[in-house]
C-alpha cells in the first residue's frame, strides 16, 4: 500500500443509519447513537488529517456526513411532506465544513404549513442541538425570503448557496429563482452593496492583512475574500468557481492557479486552526501559533527565522495573495458591469485614460519598455483624478513581471525610473504603496521579496516587516502634510529642509529588510543598500549616507530611550558617533517614522519630546565643538542661574530663591530643566519647611505628566510610591530619584496612563496627589502592590529575567531585563524594599513586552551592594517575578 492508499484507507465512510420512521421524532436512545456518529466520524476525519488526507476531500466529507444525519432527524421529525422542505445556506450549502463550521439550515415553506409543522420543527431543531450540532437555522417562507434578501445583502448572499437536503424540490426551485431574479439585488448594486460590506468588515481589522493574530475568515485576504469572489463571478458572469471565471475572461490561468494555492494553504491553516482550539475559532491567536508550526513542520532556524515565523509568513503570503487578486477581480467586475465610455483621453505616450482608470495605449507596453511598468505608478500621481490602474492593466503588468523574473531588477531604465519616482519626494510614497500591493516593489528589492509576510513573534512589532516599512514610509510622507507643522513641528521644518528626501526614503525601505536571515539586520542591511544604491549610479556620498542610516538606525531610539540624555556626556558620544548634522536630521526623522511605524501604541507625546530634545541637544554639540563635550559643572551653574531667574521673574526675592535652590541635590541641577526645578521650588516653599511635597503637572514639557515628592527619605519610600502609581493605573516612563544633604528625597516621575499611554486630566491628576500624600504622611509605609493576571497576549511572552549588577560613581547599578506584565514596577520596588537596599536613581523602559530598567543603588549606609546583598537582591526579584533561582 502506497502513501496515498495509506491515507485514503483513514477516510471515513458516511455514516450508517438506520432507516427513519417518519414523524416518529428521534428516541433518547437514537439521538446518543447520532452523537456517537458524529463523534466517530469526527474522530476519522481527525485521524485522516493528521495523516496528510487533503483538506479539501475532508470538509466536503464532513458536510457529507452531517447532512445524512440532518435528514435523517428531519425526516424522523417532519418527514417527507411536501409542503416544506430542508436547504443546507451559507458554506453547508457550499457543501463543505470544517471542524468547528456553522452547520446553517433552512426551513422552507407556505404559512399554513410551516404553521402545521411547528412542532415537528421545533422538535428536529432540537434533537440536532441534543447531538452536538448547534445549528443556525432560521424558518421562513418564500415572500419572508424576498422581502429579508432585498433588505441586507447578507441574507441575500447565503440564499446564492442554498442546497436542497430533503424535501419536494419544487420549493428549492422556487427559490433558486427568487434569487436569480434580476430585480433582486441587480449586479451594479449587489456588488456595491458588497464592496462596503468588505471595506466595513476590513476595518474591524484595520485594513490590513498583517495582524498579529489574523481572523481567517473574516480579515483581509482571508476566506470571505475568495469567497466573495465567488459570489460576483456568479452575479456578474454566471462563473461560480474559478475555473469558470478563467473562461468568462475574469481570470487567467495563472491567477486561477495562484488563488486555488492560496485557498489551499487557507484552508489547510483553518482546518488545523479547528482542530486545535476545539471551538469555532477563526483567530489564528498566539495560543495556537507556535503549536501549528510545529504540527506543519516548521523548525527553528535560528534566533532571527523562528518555527512560528516561518508558519506566519506562509499565511500572510497566500492571505496576500488573496486580497490582491481579490481586488483586481472587483476592479474587473466593475468595469464589466460600467464600461468606460467615450474615447480614451491622451495622459502621455504611454499611457490613456479609460474612465478613471489608467490603461495601457499599446497592449505589449510593459514588453517592449520594462521602464513603464514604473511609470504606470507615477502618472496617478501627475493625474490625480484618476482611481487606479484598469483591470486589464493590471493583468498585463503580472504577466510582464512573470515574463521578466530576476531580470527586471537588474534593468538599469526600470532603475532609473525607480530613482527619479523617489525624487518626487513625499508624494512617491503613496506610488510605493500601489507597487507593493502590485507586487512591482518585491520585483525591483529582491531583498525585500523575503520579508513579505516576514513577522517577529513578540508584541513590540505588530505588523510584518513589509507592511512595517510601508508604514514607515507613509509617516516620512507625513511631514510634507499641512497638518504636520501643527503635531510635529521641528519634523516638519527639518524635512522641508532636506535637499535629497529620496535618501530617506531609500533608508526607510532598507532599514529592515534583512530581517530574518540571522546575524545583526542593521549590518547586512547595510550591505544590501550600498550595493543597490550603487546599482542606481548614486554619488558616493549619498551612499554613505543611506547605508549609515541603515546601519545606525535603532542608535537614536536606544540612546533616547535607554540612556539619560540630561547627561552631556550621553550627548556628545551620541554626537560624535552621528559625526554631522546631515545624518543628525535624516536619522532623527527616520527614527520617528520608525517608531510610529512599529505599534501605534508606542509612539506618544513623551517619546516625541525626548527624540526632539536629544536632536536638539546633539545638534548644539555638532554645532558648538565636536571634540570637546559641555562640562559638567559648567551645565549645573547655568541651570541654577536660569532658575534663579525664572524665580525672580515670578516675583520670589534674589536672596530667597537662592535659599530655596540650596535645598536641592546638586545633581537636580544635571538632570532637570530650569522650568521644571523652578515649579519643584515653589512647591517645596508652599509645603514649608519639613513638609511633604507631592505635586502633579498633567501636561510636562515632555508630554507626560510629571510627579514630584520631596519628602524624608526612610526605608520603603520608593516601594509605597510605585504601588501607589500601580494602584492607580499609571505608568513611569522615566524616574529621577535624589537624595539632598538634608536627609530628602527629590524624586520625579514622568507618568502616562497605563492603559491609554496619554497624559493625566486635572482631575486625575487631583486625585493621585491626594492618594499619595495619605500614604506618604502615614506613620508606617504600606506597599500594597495589586494582585492582577496576565493577560493573554503577555502570558505567550514571557522570558526568564536577566539581572546583572554593575558599580557606578560609589554605587551599584542594576540592570533588569524581563517580560512585561501589570505591576512590574510595584513588584521590583517591593523587592528592593524587602533587601534594604536604597533607590538614588532608575531608568524606565518598556519596548513590546520587554522591559528594559536600571537603577541606582546603595545599602543602607549608602555605599556599594555587598555579594551577600546583591544575591539576596536577586533571589528576591526572581520570586517576585516568578522566575527560578539559578
């Protein structure tokens, strides 16, 4: 017996039932011995899947197996009266189901006889639930059918599967043409009414196919997709299948061939997916993924290429394939059902317009001059009442692409073209855009053909590498919009001032494409963009320029985010390595696109503020003296004197604001603005002497919220305030913690909102002072810390901590890297609090679902962790956060 005998032989059979006694309803005993079928049947298909049965052969199998025991029920409950009958709607109708598949029914009939077999109905509906169906069934006659249809074109839709199962077919024919009537639902409106139907359901998955965790029946380029399809080649050209649809001329065969192998893959994942959850889950969750890749056979490569990656890319790219096809086939329905009239306008001496649409003036165009496979993008661009490209077009560039292969990125006119569309600037993002959906941008970066699909499993990237770097395109085309002056000023202005914006772009497209191939992307991307920048004859320079933005595109974000920029030392080795002010205003507008580009949920006013800071700031080095940073004393005294000033401006006396000053750490004069210590100042001298300060700023400088606590320093102070924050829901984004000579502490706290990632309302902002200062005035520090689950999306990434402790300055410096979760913060202060170790400094960073924090240290008696302090220290984070000792 041979592979496929081996696996046909695990096929099950349809199931063997007893003959039914009409109307006599179905016995308790009967129904267990149909539950047990079903099970069986179940069982078998589950058996022949795992076997390597074709996905295809099994949901029309079962669809096959459940509807002989539906008829079987119905026709023990209702029997084979005439008067209404049994229709299988929806993918029942279709004549296949998988694993967890609504099984959908109708019961069809006149009123007087749906009325006469009310409870034969109700008793057949029932008995299906009994044996583990749970059908969706509706009951209805043929006017209930019309007058629903005409209404949601949903309805109308799952009546276009309808399938008789039992019953005289007169009835099923009376609806086959209900359906086909023209004046239902005539094919212009059906597909309109389709086409918002699928804009409104994309939307729930924000219009991409690059989610995370993609709905596979619902999201783009999921089933529906080819499903939809379907249903406008039957409306529009009475071509149900695909293979219709290749002799009506709405396909060819290379797309006919490329969608069946995309609805293969869908399916294969659907079926697995249905299997694996045991419920009807269309979700292709975390809890799920790196279980099926194992199930397919993926293997982990190395650390950049995982099992679960390589499985998720496999989807995206037949999802992808899907929703492409799927909208040139709406384009070409279209455009059969309105035909463009009048003759074509003159756009240029290639191209013509038919309609809205751009169409080709020589059929063999994209033969002869590959170039115009290029231009076709731009002339949208030089046109803009046009809506895109025609269907036929459309085909003609695949077909030119196929005829091409490798060769046409090593064309040196489609280069040039490519080159003089990025000089355009801004609006060649959005030409970018339509290539890539064309698949013409993979054709001309070969490179970037391998991250197509390409996901990072963690919760830091949320979108594919190529969608990731389309959106970080689209944020560089941001800064030439009106609107960006107002919500990004120093963006806006640096941006209009590039001489080259087509090095940027070049930049954007590069910075991540070698994703995925082990080793540092940053270096192989370098390589990548020098070899095809010199392949585009570029000058040298601008070379250099793009392949050191390539490779030094993350240095901006980590010296931003993990590094403290209020150190001039931080400042000017940032400066120095970036070298000049060319790269500074390229890098820091790449650096910005990147990050919003990453998560929409990363990108906040805080980030904003410290990335234009540290431009600001890098930008006074480069200017000033490369070679020789700002001196550190120098910094102190100027701040203390623009404090001073700031003070006396606001009315307090020379001698006083002097006085209040001094009671600050020296060090608060390094790491704070004048503004800032001028608004603490005040607060101090409000509160008086001794007193305990907590003041909130709901709108700091850096777009957070900024929290201030100056109080006696005692053991347990930081522990009380991050449960309290924790309590609260907020998040410390960036913590300074000093200590005065006085015995005080200085600390301040930038805050978000932990949920929503904005800054505090006035009221809000009332509200915590209020709760802080009765924990702070109380006579013993309680740091109740909020027990909370993990959520799902962090519980499929967690990592052993890494803790590592350093000396720095007569102290010790901790370093904490370790999955997010709620509470962290609250959980780590709790354990210094426990190892009585004090917090004269912290570092809060949060990328994805990994945390990066670093704090300050000293015992008690203020001077560097002992071993035996460090290990009890590290013993203690690892409990609390649910780590083993090593």
């Amino acid at each position: 017996m041979n592979a496929r005998e081996a696996i046909d032989a695990r096929l099950p059979d349809l199931p063997r039932l007893p003959a039914a006694l009409p109307r006599s309803g179905v016995s308790p005993e009967a129904r267990l011995a149909l539950r047990q079928i079903l099970g069986d049947n179940e069982r078998a298909l589950a058996h022949a899947y795992h076997a390597g049965a074709d996905v295809a052969t099994l949901v029309h199998l079962r669809a096959r197996a459940v509807g002989a025991v539906v008829v079987h029920a119905w026709r023990s409950c209702v029997g084979e009266a005439g008067e209404c009958v049994l229709v299988a709607v929806g993918g029942f109708g279709r004549g296949l189901l998988f694993p967890q598949s609504d099984v959908d029914l109708l019961a069809l009939g006149e009123p007087d006889a749906l009325a006469r077999q009310a409870r034969a109905l109700e008793a057949f509906f029932a008995c299906l639930w009994d044996i583990g169906l749970k059908p969706g069934h509706a009951v209805r006659t043929l006017t209930d059918c019309r007058s629903l249809a005409a209404d949601d074109v949903s309805v109308y839709t799952a009546l276009m599967d309808a399938r008789l199962l039992a019953g005289e077919r007169y009835l099923a024919d009376a609806l086959a043409a209900l359906v086909a009537d023209p004046a239902l639902w005539p094919a212009p409106a059906f597909i309109a009414a389709k086409r918002a139907e699928q804009s409104a359901r994309h939307a729930r998955y924000n219009d991409t196919t690059y989610n995370l965790e993609p709905n596979l029946k619902d999201g783009p380029g999921g089933l529906r997709t080819l499903d939809l399809m379907r249903w406008l080649g039957r409306r529009v050209a009475d071509a149900g299948d695909f293979h219709a649809m290749v002799e009506r001329g709405l396909l060819d065969r290379t797309e006919c061939t490329a969608l069946e192998r995309a609805e293969a893959t869908l399916w294969r994942y659907r079926y697995a997916l249905h299997l694996a959850a045991g419920r009807p889950e269309e979700r292709l969750l975390f809890d799920y993924q790196r279980r099926l890749a194992g199930e397919f056979g993926y293997e982990d490569e190395h650390a950049t290429n995982l099992a679960v990656e390589q499985f998720m890319q496999a989807y995206y790219r037949a999802a992808t394939i899907a929703e492409r096809l799927g909208v040139q086939f709406l384009e070409r329905c279209t455009e059969l059902l309105e035909p463009a009239t009048g003759s074509p306008r003159e756009l240029d001496r290639d191209f013509v317009a038919l309609g809205a649409r751009v169409e080709l003036r020589e059929p063999d165009l994209f033969l002869r001059r590959p170039r115009a496979m290029v231009d076709v993008f731009v002339v949208p661009l030089d046109h803009p009442e046009l809506r895109g490209l025609s269907a036929e077009t459309m085909r003609r560039l695949q077909q030119a692409l196929a005829h091409y292969g490798d060769g046409f990125a090593a064309d040196a006119h489609v280069l040039g073209a490519f080159l003089a569309l990025l000089r355009r600037g801004a609006p060649a993002v959005e030409a970018l855009a339509r290539m890539n959906r064309h698949g013409v941008l993979a054709a001309i970066l070969p490179a970037f053909r391998r991250v197509v699909g390409r996901m990072q499993y963690d919760l830091f990237h949320v979108y594919t590498v190529d969608e990731h770097t389309l959106r970080v395109l689209r944020n560089v085309a941001r800064y030439a919009d009106a609107d960006a002056a107002a919500s990004m000023p120093l963006a806006a202005e640096v941006f209009a001032a590039l001489d080259k914006p087509e090095l940027l772009l070049l930049a954007a497209l590069f910075h991540d494409i070698a994703k995925g191939r082990g080793g540092d992307h940053s270096e192989l991307g370098e390589e990548e963009a020098r070899a095809f920048c010199a392949r585009m004859d570029l000058p040298e320079p601008d070379i250099d320029l793009v392949a050191w933005l390539v490779r030094w595109h993350l240095l901006m974000s980590v010296t931003a985010q993990r590094q403290d920029i209020t150190d001039p030392d931080v400042v000017h080795r940032f400066a120095v390595q970036v070298g000049d002010r060319e790269r500074l205003d390229h890098l820091y507008l790449l650096t910005i696109a990147d990050i919003a580009g990453t998560n929409p949920k990363l990108w906040n006013e805080w980030k904003a503020r410290l990335l234009a800071d540290l431009h600001m700031a890098a930008r006074y080095v480069l200017r000033a003296d490369l070679g020789r940073p700002l001196h550190a004393d120098e910094r102190a005294v100027d701040c203390r004197a623009r404090t001073r000033e700031l003070l006396v401006e606001g009315g307090v006396d020379a001698m006083q604001a002097e006085r209040w000053l001094d009671a600050f750490p020296q060090s608060s004069f390094l790491r704070h603005r004048p503004a800032q210590l001028a608004r603490q100042a005040r607060a101090i001298a409000t509160a008086g002497p001794g007193g305990i300060v907590v003041a909130v700023n709901p709108q700091s400088s850096r777009g957070g919220s900024e929290l201030f606590v100056c109080a006696p320093d005692r053991d347990g102070l930081f522990a009380a305030i991050a449960a309290t924050l924790d309590r609260q829901g907020l998040g410390v984004v960036d913590a300074r913690l000093l200590v005065g000579a006085e015995g005080r502490v200085f600390d301040t706290f930038e805050l978000l909102d932990a949920h929503g990632g904005s800054a505090l309302s006035l009221q809000r902002a009332g509200d915590l002072e209020a709760a802080l200062r009765r924990v702070l005035e109380a006579r013993e520090l309680v740091a109740r810390v909020a027990r909370r689950s993990l959520p799902r999306r962090l519980r499929h990434f967690q990592r052993p901590p890494q803790i590592e402790f350093g000396d720095v300055e007569g102290a010790t410096q901790l370093a904490l890297v370790c999955s997010d979760r709620p509470g962290l913060l609250a959980e780590v202060a709790q354990a210094l609090r426990e190892s009585r170790v004090r917090v004269h400094d912290a570092r809060i960073a949060t990328f994805g679902e990994r945390v990066e924090d670093f704090f300050v240290l000293t015992d008690e008696n203020d001077a560097v962790l002992t071993e035996a302090t460090r290990h009890r220290l590290r013993a203690s984070l690892l409990e609390r956060l649910g780590a083993e000792s090593p």
